[in-house]
C-alpha cells in the first residue's frame, strides 16, 4: 500500500487498490489506464463467416433486416449495426419485438413480416442464440440469418450462416462478458477493417449499452466505456444529448453511475411500457428538436414504469406476509406487467437475499423474469428443469421463460428444492462485498474525491464499499416521502451525514441511539454552497455485541417454546420481572398508533431497553408478548424478523402471574 501511495494514489485509493489485487503501481495503472489494444475481431468464432456474407449482401443491394432485443443493450446494438451498414450504402431495416405482443427474441410472426418485406438477410444482435426453431423457420423462408448474441448457448446451436456469440462452447475469443452491443461492434469492424474508425464513431452506444448491461469494467469493455464517456461528455448526438438535459445531468461530469441510474432507467422505459421505437428513434435521430420530444416522451415513460412497479411490488410483498423466509422466491401475478416484473425480482431478490422469479399469468401460461442473488446460476436452474418450461433463455445473473400455468407449482417445488441445496452447500456468496475498513480521520474530501482516479466505476469495477464500526446513531429521519433514511453517525468525536435510499426506518432495523456497523461508499455533498462529506449507506445493522445478544435470546425462546427444558439460570435469563413487564407494556402504549405498533424486533426491543433503562433482552420481550397474548392484552404476527402488534381491551384485570408460560418458567427456574 505504501509503495502505490509513493506512486501517487490516494490513502483510500491506494487501499481499495490492494484489496482487489492491484498492490503494484504497474498492476494498477494498467488496470486503470485503458490502453490495451482490441482484440482482432476475427479472433471469435464465424465471425469471419458473418462479415463476409454481410460485404456480399451489401455488393448485391439485398435488403437487410438487424433483429434486436428491447432493452437497452439490444436498442443500442440494433442503432448501431443499422447506422453503420446505411453507412456502407446497405438497405438496411430493423426490427425490435412488442415486448408485450411478441416477447424476447426471434419469432415466426416477425420473421413472416421482414420476408414480405423483400429481406433476405436478418442479422440478430443480442439475441437469437437459443432460436433453434426460428432459425429453421428462416431457412424454410429463404433467408440467410446471422447470430450475433452475448447469451448462454445450449448444446445445440441454432442452424445458421453464422453464429457469433463469445459464450459458445467451442470459443476461442478471450473476453467472454461482452455486452451484445459489444458483439455487434465486433461485427461492424470486422467488415470495416478498423476497429478504431468504429470505436470513434460508435463509442457512445457502445459505452450505454455495456454499463446498462452490466458487463465488467475491465479488459475491452474498460476500453469501450472510457472512450464512451468521453465521447458523451465532448460532442453527444442530438438525441443522447437531449435525453441528458430532460434529466438535468451534468453533461461535463457524466459517469457510468449517470447511466446506469439515470439515463438507462428511462430508455429501458421504451422497451418495458411497449414503446421501443421512441428509444431507437432518439439514438438516429439528428433533429435536435425531434430529439427533444423523445426525450420528454422517455421521462414521461419512465414515471408511468414507476407507478406500474410500485404496485406489483405491493402486492409480491403481500404474497409473502407470514411466509418462512425462504430460499428461493417464485411468484406468479395475473395482472403483473411483464414489462417492468423484472426490476420487480431485482428488489426482491436484493431485500429476501434469494433468487427471485416473478411470473406474469395469461391465459394458461405465464411469462416470467427472474433475478440472481449470491452466486445462485439462474440458467443452469432453468435448463436443470427446462422439461416444466416452454421456453427459456438469458445468463447466470438474470433470465426469462415461458411456463404453462399448470406447471408453475412443480417448478416452484423444485427451485427452491434447488436453491436450499445451494445455500446447505456453502456456496452461496455474500452479495455485498467490502474493499477495506477505514478510520474517521481518512474520510477527508482530498481523500474523496481522490476516488475518482477508480471511474470508470460499475460491474467488475465497483465504487469502493468501505467499512466502519462503532458508530452511533445520533440521528434517523426518513425523506423524499418516507422512501428514504437520513441519518447521522458519529464516532469518536467525528459525525458525519448519511443517506440511505430506498430504505425505511422499519426496514433498516435500527433507531436513534443505536451502536451500528455501517458500509457505505463517500461522497463529497454540496449544497447551498457548503461542502461536506457523505455517506452512501449500502448497508447498516446492529453492531456485533447486539447481533449476538439478540442471537442468544431467541436460541434461548426457541428452545423453551419447543418444549425443551432449561436449567436454572437459563430459565432465569429468560424470565421477565414484574418490572420488565411493566417497561414493555408502558413503551406499547405509548408508542402505538390506532393501538397497532410495526418494528423490526431486534429494533424493538432495544428501544424499550433505551426507554426503560433496563436490558430488556429479545428472549424476555418475546415471552413478555406471548403472555400479554395469552391474557387477552394484544394479539402479534412476526416474519421476517419484523413484528406487527395489535394492543386488546381486555374486560377485567389481568393477573399475569396465573399465565402458563411464568408458571412453567419459574418452576423450570426453581428446579421443579
């Protein structure tokens, strides 16, 4: 680490360096620099075979149809191929499927529609390597197909002039996680000859569709996005521009994070409410005033996928009220919006910790979307159990599929069957991952913005995730409407602001005057014209004293309540007094609202401990509330660590001594 601060890095960025493996200035620089040279594209396989066939179907003027995919990774690949064969005097159509209408990929009806057209040559690009019936369709039609696709193969390769695609079996390229826009430049240079003509015209679709993709900075991609961000930041086209200023970005300080979280959202937002063609539109247009209408149209878009999401949310949340948490969550809706269910599992998946599949009913079939967590491979699940499945494709970390509505409870037995296989075999890995842990003293705004030696950040290369102990809540407000948590944390005479979004109080688990463990990645806030520095809170809980205290206490209860019998000093730690009683119900009448009360239980319980000044441990509040329930005082549900309380009238005085449960303790306590 020393040697790499000498070498000009930062404290923080020379520490971040080290814990991804990068302790040598020159390991560093190179992973930082972008300047290796592109592989020649001809390096993956029928690549050679593709641009040939698409240099004789531009020498004979064929009509030539790109066939892309909806998302943003698909839309730029398409506008890019498209631009650059007009380019080349090509006659040259595209066609994006109704996300809705069609679904993901090749399809007979479209294939139909490009032949009346006059096409005889359809080049996929992000899709298409798991079209093995279309493909024979297309044949059967008299047009020649071309593959292009960053996807997972099955065994069998679909039959066509050329399959290029780096996740073949028998590859031979190097870098296996291009984005299919990626792929789509590899094509466009092999038939130009010059992958350097190609990146400076095209680095800025290139750039989007690789970090909307989420495809690891590093290699050829690290290339592609910093020359990307240049490009967007030194001369955008009309409609990348017009897009950028309907969101108020920066246009001088655009990183993969304003991407990824600003400008992907709302061009995603055209393939997902069925609107695909205002996004490809935006990407050719060169009407600045064209481009401003789209851009608005984008937004506007966007705003309605937000309200559509926040209510199948809503509603897969309620699904799994008073449900075990599990290891696997499968879910089918019959209203759901198959075009935004996908955002839908990526929250779940991140707030249950599990693989998420979300299927969206009609008829007697369902479409779905499902989202990864902790290492789970959610295509080797779905070609594990491809006999339940119509259809199906995608890759490790997200994948969709076709399923008749009478198989969706087998498959559900059998993917959760699967999934707590996974996590009993210790494979599943934590998804969040932190780079190092670090003093107050070094969060200096030098030290931030420091940081930013690291950008480009994202998949492969993320925004350094630090880590720190021993701080205490001094204060917990939630903001923007209740969505959010800001808070402020102090340590040994240090304090500093927090931000945690999309996150509640409820859902953090903690409260005001918490100890707590915090990973979070700094920033530099300005406002007003005051600097300061921030923390971006990626995760907070319950420091490591409370953790195991809160572990012990319910161990204890559940022993207890399963009938086993405990000794003596167990039974006593787990038997409330007269006072702690007391203390509880004193802190539920006055803290409920409508006589009803929803907490995280650990949070619960060291509120009251706070409230009371006694250690009123989880173990004890819970057999406080069990027998407040067994003398008609309250009745309480509780999943997922979150408890919701509902307080009674009871008709006549209670006398908590004659419950069954103290009575059963303190014999257990005296021995008898």
């Amino acid at each position: 680490m020393e040697t790499l601060q000498q070498a000009g890095y930062s404290p923080l960025t020379a520490r971040v360096l080290c814990s991804r493996g990068y302790a040598a200035p020159e390991l560093a620089r190179q992973f930082l620099s972008a300047t290796e040279p592109l592989t020649d594209p001809l390096a993956m396989r029928d690549m050679q075979a593709a641009a040939d066939r698409l240099r004789l179907a531009l020498q004979r003027g064929e009509r030539i149809a790109v066939f892309g995919d909806y998302d943003v990774d698909g839309i730029t690949a398409t506008c890019l191929l498209t631009e650059f064969l007009r380019s080349q005097g090509g006659r040259v159509t595209y066609y994006i499927p109704g996300r809705i209408e069609e679904g993901y990929g090749l399809n007979e009806q479209a294939i139909s529609a490009l032949k009346s057209q006059g096409v005889s040559l359809i080049v996929t690009v992000d899709c298409g390597i798991t079209a093995n019936r279309e493909a024979l369709f297309c044949r059967d039609q008299g047009i020649d197909l071309i593959i292009t696709d960053h996807h997972e193969c099955k065994d069998e390769l679909p039959c066509a002039v050329a399959v290029v695609d780096p996740h073949r079996r028998d590859h031979t390229y190097p870098h296996q996680n291009l984005a299919g826009v990626g792929v789509a430049f590899k094509l466009a240079s092999a038939i130009a000859g010059s992958q350097e003509v190609i990146l400076e015209r095209f680095s800025d679709l290139l750039c989007l569709g690789t970090v909307a993709d989420v495809m690891p900075l590093c290699g050829e991609n690290r290339t592609f996005v910093v020359r990307g961000l240049q490009a967007l930041t030194r001369d955008p086209r009309p409609g990348i521009a017009a897009l950028m200023d309907e969101c108020g970005c920066d246009r001088h300080q655009v990183t993969a994070s304003t991407i990824g979280y600003t400008l992907a959202p709302r061009i995603n937002a055209a393939g997902r409410m069925g609107r695909v063609e205002l996004a490809t539109e935006l990407f050719l247009t060169r009407d600045p005033n064209r481009a401003r209408d789209l851009a608005r149209s984008l937004c506007q878009l966007n705003r309605q996928r937000q309200e559509v999401e926040a209510e199948i949310y809503r509603e897969a949340v309620g699904m799994l009220e008073g449900v075990r948490r599990p290891n696997a969550i499968v879910l089918a809706g019959e209203r759901w919006h198959q075009g935004v269910v996908g955002i839908v599992a990526s929250r779940l998946a991140e707030e249950y910790g599990c693989p998420t599949y979300l299927i969206c009913l009609d008829g007697e079939r369902g479409k779905a979307s499902s989202r990864s967590y902790g290492g789970f491979n959610l295509f080797a699940s779905l070609e594990a159990h491809s006999d339940l499945l119509e259809s199906y494709g995608g890759h490790e970390l997200a994948a969709g599929f076709t399923i008749a509505r009478s198989a969706i409870d087998r498959f559900r037995l059998q993917i959760q069957r699967m999934a707590d296989q996974f996590v009993a075999s210790g494979q599943q890995r934590a998804a969040l991952e932190i780079d190092c842990a670090v003093e107050p003293e070094l969060l200096t705004e030098e030290n931030i913005t420091a940081l930013d030696q690291l950008e480009p950040c994202g998949a492969g290369c993320p925004k350094p995730v630090f880590y720190m102990d021993g701080l205490q809540v001094e204060q917990l407000t939630e903001v923007g409407g209740g969505k959010h948590l800001r808070l402020r944390l102090g340590r040994n005479g240090c304090s500093f602001g927090a931000i945690f979004f999309s996150t509640t109080a409820l859902r953090s688990g903690i409260s005001q005057g918490d100890q707590v463990e915090a990973a979070f990645t700094p920033q530099i806030n300005e406002f007003r014209g005051v600097r300061s520095v921030q923390l971006n809170l990626v995760d907070i809980r319950p420091d490591r004293e409370s953790r195991e205290r809160y572990g012990a206490g319910r161990q204890l209860y559940e022993r207890f309540m399963d009938g086993e019998a405990l000794d003596a000093w167990e039974a006593a730690l787990l038997l409330p007094a007269r006072g702690e009683f007391a203390a509880v119900w004193r802190y539920l009448t006055a803290h409920t609202q409508n006589r009803r009360l929803q907490e995280d239980f650990g949070c619960l319980s060291r509120k009251i401990a706070r409230a009371a000044g006694l250690p009123c441990s989880p173990g004890k509040l819970r057999i406080c509330l069990d027998v407040f329930r067994e003398r008609g005082l309250l009745t309480y549900e509780s999943s997922h660590g979150r408890i919701r309380i509902a307080l009674s009238k009871p008709a006549e005085k209670v006398d908590l001594d004659r419950s069954p449960i103290i009575i059963k303790l303190k014999q257990q306590k005296d021995g008898v």
